[in-house]
C-alpha cells in the first residue's frame, strides 16, 4: 500500500495547471488591455478625468451627452473621461449626471491667441443663402456623426498622428476671416504637400465621408464610447462609410479643398460631442 499511498502525495503536490495543461489556462478570464488615458487638462478644450463612485456600471453624461467612463482598480472606483466645450464658463461648476445624480467639477479658464487669416473666396467667408441651406444639410450630417454613441470591445484614448507635417494652426485659436471674428478653430491644422498620406490614428469606423462647404473632402472616424475624429480638406478619400479601419491604414490624401489658405489636414478629435485639443490624446514620448 505504500507505493499507491506515495503516489497520491506527490499527486496532491503537483500544481494544477501542470496536471490539466491548457485546460487551467483557458479557465482563466481574459485581462483587458490597460487603458491608457489622455493628459488631463480642465480647460474649455481640455478633458477633466473626474473620479466618482458607482456599485454598477454607471451611465454618465454631460451637457446632455453620453460620456465614457471607464473602471479603476479598486471595487466600485470609476473615471469620467469628460471633453469640455471651448465656450464653458470657468467662473461655474460643470455638473455631470451620474446615474440621476449630480456631481460637479470645476474648470480653469484659458486664453487662446488669435488668429487673422485672407480667404480668397468671399463665399467662404459671407455665404449667400443657397451655400448656408448646404451647410446646415453638411452640418446636420455632422453632427449626427459626432453624437453617434457605438460599444467597441474596449475604449481607445491614444492616438498617434495621422500625417507627417508641420502643426500650422493649434487648437483653439481665436479667428479672424477677412478681419471678420468666427467661431474658433476646433482643430489641429497639420501642414503638408498636397497629397501626402493621411492614416488612421486609432481604430475606427468610418461614420460619414462627403464634400463640405467649409471643410472640403471630409471624412469622419467613429472610435467608441462618444470619441469621433474629423479630417478635412483632403485631395482624395479612399474610404467609405461603414468600413472599419486599423491604426496606419490610408484614409485619404491631404488637399486644399473647402475653406483653406494652402494644402493642410484640418484634424479634430471629439468627444462627448464636445471638440477637444487632438494632442492630449498623443502620447508624448
């Protein structure tokens, strides 16, 4: 009896997942990847990381739009990753809903520098009325696009950039068209050759691709969860609506179409509806 009662110890020694093989890995649940989130910044054009508590998964908004928020490690611990408007008002708390229940936060303010730039096409500065029930059909369209709210497996806040270029006019900047005041620039213009290739930045959905009034060949990426990219003014599209892209895949060329000065890609990331400063969602190193 020895030999059996011997075996039945070094059995009960053995590790399990060395006596079941791929069987005690696949019981495992699979880990989700780390998020990795966008530098924090509470300014009009900025993203605030607002911590909150929520026994379930919650559902948060702002300013009436959905709003992601993702899980933190400890039980129970969440993360609003909120975009704020560049017109909020830092003298007043922001305010989410969190499942029916406020929670405020508060802002900075910031001041933008100013911009005045010539546009050749007087339309593109005063359009008649014909060029504004087009953009209000283009803007519409747009808009439906930003708002979109679509569950991907999981939330992707980094981006890398989609062309090769030199940054020509940052987020943000007060406008001036013909020493005329417009709305301010909700983008990051990005200068390069006509032509040069623009590549997704993140994984997407193509939610709307068109030639706009203002924005010239336009092509608008759906990444999840209330996050949206734009790009504008392009030469050449080379997708379509419905069609999922991988980070690096062509999107299109950069142009000079719609409202522009030269050859540039118009870059705006948004999220919650909200236009947001793209270079938060860069990683810097």
């Amino acid at each position: 009896m020895r030999a059996p009662l011997l075996s039945l110890l070094l059995l009960l020694c053995v590790p399990g997942s060395l006596l079941q093989g791929k069987t005690a890995h696949a019981a495992q649940p699979a880990a989700s990847p780390a998020i990795q989130l966008p530098q924090e910044s509470r300014v009009p054009g900025g993203v605030a990381l607002v911590p909150f508590q929520a026994s379930a998964t919650p559902r948060v908004s702002y300013q009436g739009n959905r709003v992601l928020s993702v899980p933190q490690a400890a039980p129970g611990q969440w993360l609003a990753v909120v975009g704020i408007p560049l017109d909020a008002d830092a003298s007043l708390p922001q305010q989410l809903d969190i499942n029916g229940k406020a929670l405020a936060f508060d802002i900075e303010d910031k001041t933008y520098k100013a911009q005045y730039l010539t546009i050749k096409n007087q339309r593109h500065v005063d359009p008649d009325p014909e060029d504004l029930k087009r953009w209000a059909r283009e803007k519409a369209e747009m808009d439906a696009a930003f708002s979109y709210w679509s569950e991907p497996a999981h939330p992707v806040l980094q981006f890398t950039l989609p062309a090769q270029g030199r940054f020509s006019s940052p987020f943000g900047l007060k406008r001036y068209f013909n020493q005329q005041p417009r709305n301010p620039h909700s983008g990051l213009d990005i200068a390069a050759p006509e032509g040069t290739p623009i590549q997704a930045p993140a994984p997407g959905v193509v939610r709307a691709t068109g030639n706009y009034f203002f924005n010239g060949n336009t092509v608008i990426l759906d990444h999840g969860f209330g996050l949206t990219s734009l790009y504008c003014h392009l030469s050449r599209i080379d997708v379509r609506p419905g069609q999922t892209l991988s980070p690096g895949e062509q999107l299109g060329l950069v142009g000079k179409t719609g409202r522009v000065t030269g050859a540039h890609l118009h870059w705006s990331l948004s999220l919650n509806n909200v236009r947001v400063d793209p270079l938060l969602f860069i990683d810097k190193k």
